[in-house]
C-alpha cells in the first residue's frame, strides 16, 4: 500500500482484535482494500493521511431500522478514512454507479468503488459514507460473522505452492490500479517489472530491454490503437521463445474473433486475485498448461479472520 499511496500520504493502520471470522475471499478483500487507497490517494493529490482499521461490531435491530442496507448481529467492520477533498451531497449519492468518475478524461474508469460494492454485495456486507468538502471521506465496510459450521467446515488451503521467480515481465495494462496491482503482487514473487500503459508504450520499453524480457503480461483491449493481442505478436516475432500471458475481463475468442491461444501463450480471466496472477504467471513462465489453471474464476468465499 505505500508503493500504492506514495510518499507524501501518511499511512496508519490500526487492527481490532478478537475479531470473528467472516466467509471472505482473501483475495477480494485484497482488492478491495487496494482499490479503496486508490481511491482516497487521487483525492489527496498534495498529500494527506490515510487511516485503515477494523473492529468488531453488533448491529442492533434499532439501527437497521435507520439503515435500510444494514443487517442485524456481529459484523467485521473495516474503516477507510482520508484526510483528501471530500465530496459533495450529488457526487457521494452516485459514486458507486459504474463508469462514474469526477477524474479527468484517461485518468480513470470510475470503476474501482463501483467494484468494491459488488464484492461487499456479494459477501452479504454493505458500505456507509461519510463525507465533507474539503475535510475527507470516510468509508465503513460492514462484513457478516461467519457461522459456526462454516468456520469448522474450513480446512487448510489446497497447499498448493506457489514458485517463485528472477525472471522479468512485461506488464501492459492501462488500468492504472490494475496495473500497480499486479506489480505490487508479481514483486512479492521477487519478478523483476517494466511496466507500461498502452501497446505503443510497451514497445519502447521492449526495444530498450528486450534481451531482459522473459514474459509479456498484457491487457486484450487497450488504447493508442494496439491491442494485446497485435502486441504480443510483434514481440514474439522477434523472440518467439518468449512467453505471453493475455489478461481480460472478455474471452479469448469474444476480444479476438476465433482466437486461439498460439505456443507459449497463455490466458487469465479477470477479475482476479492475486494468488490467481501468481500462479498462472508461473505456470505460463514454466509452460505448464493446466485446463483450470489460468481461466478459473475466483474460489468460493471461505470463512478468513
């Protein structure tokens, strides 16, 4: 997250403890969280403070009679302050609508709040806001106590490993918080990233760096008139050892007609998380082709702390 917020946002990080258990996909409360410092980070542009905290609640009946979203019982609820710009009455009421964005034109998709509602809808949680210009935003992410047979149903993951690697990618993607996700999760996996936000971008990062590059990461649909797909091969014509890994919310062949994956490529559907990314960049670096492996969506949710 402080790669995310940058130097000039101060970080605070204050956990509840004792919390109860949630049915959550860890990855998705990932997401959440890093869109959710996006989000307050563009609101501070001259800096400012960011405050993440959790803490257990009990829902009264009386308060979902004042709350129409709100659910009686334990809940996790996780806080997001900012000390950024703050919003107005209209703006706060439509902020989860998707493709609503106050940023300018090619700075944003006005998707990132309107994604973390549909993970919190999808986990049974809702969201509160509060706001007020020019003193910041806060957000509330309230999350269901998970049941006791859910907890006592949960068993240790797979335990499935996922390898690590030295090698280098090449991340093209113009979704600017995608794109510093993926290299925030891939250099927890000690990759070396060169990044870029178009095809034509990522081009002249290849012709300085080519040598180096053992994989492209690219985006299917993306702007300046090249796609991943008119990318990737450019690339391998020059190095068709090189692996590619294509990434998109739309199938292979709805993006790219009667698409078919060529040698050494491969495919990873979004959304994902970051276990997902990890592991299906290690599969496509080692060639291994597992027909769940890189199409799969998210697992169900499982009960986390």
């Amino acid at each position: 997250l402080n790669r995310i917020l940058g130097e000039d946002i101060a970080l605070d990080v204050n956990l509840g403890k004792n919390l109860p258990f949630i049915n959550a996909d860890s990855g998705m409360m990932e997401l959440t969280i890093i869109n959710m410092a996006c989000n307050s980070r563009d609101a501070m542009p001259k800096g400012g403070s960011l405050i993440i905290g959790t803490s257990s609640v009990e829902i009264s009946p009386a308060y979902v009679m004042q709350h129409p979203k709100a659910k009686p019982g334990r809940h996790v609820c996780l806080t997001v302050t900012d000390s950024g710009s703050g919003m107005d009455p209209e703006t706060l009421r439509r902020i989860f609508e998707p493709f609503f964005t106050t940023k300018e034109v090619g700075k944003g998709t006005g998707l990132g709040l309107a994604t973390v509602y549909g993970i919190i809808d999808q986990h049974r949680g809702w969201i509160e806001v509060v706001s007020q210009l020019r003193k910041g935003t806060t957000f509330k992410i309230f999350l269901p106590e998970a049941d006791k047979d859910s907890v006592k149903a949960v068993e240790e993951a797979s335990g499935r490993v996922i390898g690590r690697g030295k090698e280098t990618i090449l991340l093209v993607e113009d979704e600017v918080v995608l794109r510093e996700l993926a290299r925030a999760v891939l250099e927890e996996y000690d990759y070396k990233i060169l990044e870029a936000g178009s095809g034509v971008q990522a081009v002249k990062v290849w012709e300085k760096h080519k040598n180096e590059i053992d994989m492209l990461l690219t985006d299917m649909v993306m702007p300046e008139g090249m796609t991943g797909r008119e990318l990737a091969e450019k690339l391998q014509a020059e190095k068709p050892e090189m692996k590619v890994l294509y990434s998109s919310g739309y199938s292979p062949d709805v993006v790219g007609g009667c698409f078919k994956l060529p040698e050494n490529s491969f495919f990873l559907a979004k959304p994902y998380h970051p276990p997902m990314l990890a592991q299906a960049v290690r599969e496509c670096l080692d060639n291994v082709r597992r027909p769940h492996a890189v199409e799969d969506k998210a697992s169900p949710a499982s009960p986390a702390a």
